[in-house]
C-alpha cells in the first residue's frame, strides 16, 4: 500500500461525507434563512422559534435521501472491501 493509494482513500471518503451530509444540511440553510426573514419582518425574536423546524427540516431531508445515502456507503464500502487483496504485497 502506497501513500497514493492512501490519499486516494481518504479523498474519496471526505467527498462522500460531504456528499452525504449536503442534502441535510442544505434543508436546514434554507429553513433557517427563511425563518430568520420571518423574524426580521414581523420582529419576533422568539430563539426557540427556529429549533423545531430545522429538526424536521433535516429529518425530512433525511427521509427523502436515506435510500441514495445507503447506496453511496454501501458502494463505496463494497470498493474498499474489492481493494483488499491488492493492498497485500
């Protein structure tokens, strides 16, 4: 095992964790911003106001992409496993 192959590992890894944490995080950008501008405008500045729907936010999020989520792990899982009789010698 070379240090190429060692940084080609952890690249893949970084991309698919951003990957797989975009979607999640995105929802609760959009929700946070929106209800900040909701506060803004009718000057309530009430700070549990924005918990509970960015909760649901990121769990709706995490409803609609768990299917492609689990895919992406397991692929990238199933490549790891593939590597291992390449990484002896």
């Amino acid at each position: 095992m070379n240090p190429q192959m060692v940084v080609s590992i952890g690249r893949e890894a970084l991309i698919l964790m951003l990957m797989l944490s975009g979607p999640m995080l995105l929802f609760g950008l959009v929700v946070g911003v929106s209800i900040a501008l909701f506060q803004a405008v009718t000057q309530i500045q009430e700070m549990t106001l924005t918990f509970v729907p960015k909760i649901l936010a990121v769990a709706l999020a995490l409803l609609i992409f768990l299917p492609w989520m689990i895919n992406m792990i397991t692929d990238f899982t199933r490549n790891l496993y593939e590597m291992i009789p390449t990484l002896v010698g």
